[in-house]
C-alpha cells in the first residue's frame, strides 16, 4: 500500500487492540516458545542468543531437530529468557516485544483498547 492508502485505511477502519498484563503475557510466550514447544522456529534465535551471550558457549546454530534440547543441555530458564527479553541487544521477536513496538498506539488511534484478562467485559461493546 502506498503511504496514502495507509493513512486512508487507518483513519477509516475500525481499529481493536487486544493487550495482556505484560507478566502475563511474558510468563505465556516463554512457556509456549521455550517449555511446552521447545526448539520451534519462533525460538532459535533466542536459544542461539542466550547460549552465545550469557552461557559463553561458542556459537552454534541449532536446528529444530538438535538433540541437545531433549539431554538437557539447551534448556533455557525463565531467568535467562527475562534478561534475553530485557537485553536491548537481543534478536527481535513478536511474541515478546512490547506492544508498543508492534501496535504504535501513540500513532494509532484506537477505537477500542481489549484486555485479554478482561476480554468478556470488554469484548460486547466492539462485536
């Protein structure tokens, strides 16, 4: 879309932003990237990043199908995955970035700001 069509678009359409408390929401993409669905494509460069950076390991580029996560040795910890989320020098991601980042709502003007905690109270308005 040209720049013109965009700003049509965005001053035209109905715009929702569905946010989540930012522990919460942290706690969520560790668990779905690093415990319950380990080594996905989502994840690599997070599990490369920390290994190289905070445990001094060489680099390495692991594969989806590295064994080294099943024995163990590449198993990431929630306090490991909170400085990778903190580190300002850490590979991008969308599933931990601040909204902020991904929703620009200091351009955008929403119509309607949804808590994911809150989201039967918040919803009805919207539908």
């Amino acid at each position: 879309m040209s720049p013109e069509e965009i700003i049509k678009t965005v001053s035209t359409y109905y715009k929702v932003m569905i946010v989540r408390h930012p522990i919460e929401r942290i706690l969520s993409a560790y668990r779905d990237k690093f415990v319950y669905a380990p080594m996905g494509e989502g994840s690599l460069e997070g599990y490369n990043y920390v290994l190289t950076k905070y445990r001094n390991l060489p680099p390495s580029n692991l594969t989806t199908q590295d064994t080294r996560y099943m024995q163990g040795e590449v198993k990431i910890s929630l306090d490991e995955f909170v400085r990778m989320v903190t580190d300002p020098e850490a590979p991008f991601n969308v599933h931990w970035d601040q909204f902020v980042t991904n929703c620009n709502p200091c351009v955008i003007k929403y119509d309607y700001v949804i808590r994911s905690e809150t989201n039967t109270w918040d919803a009805p308005p919207v539908m």
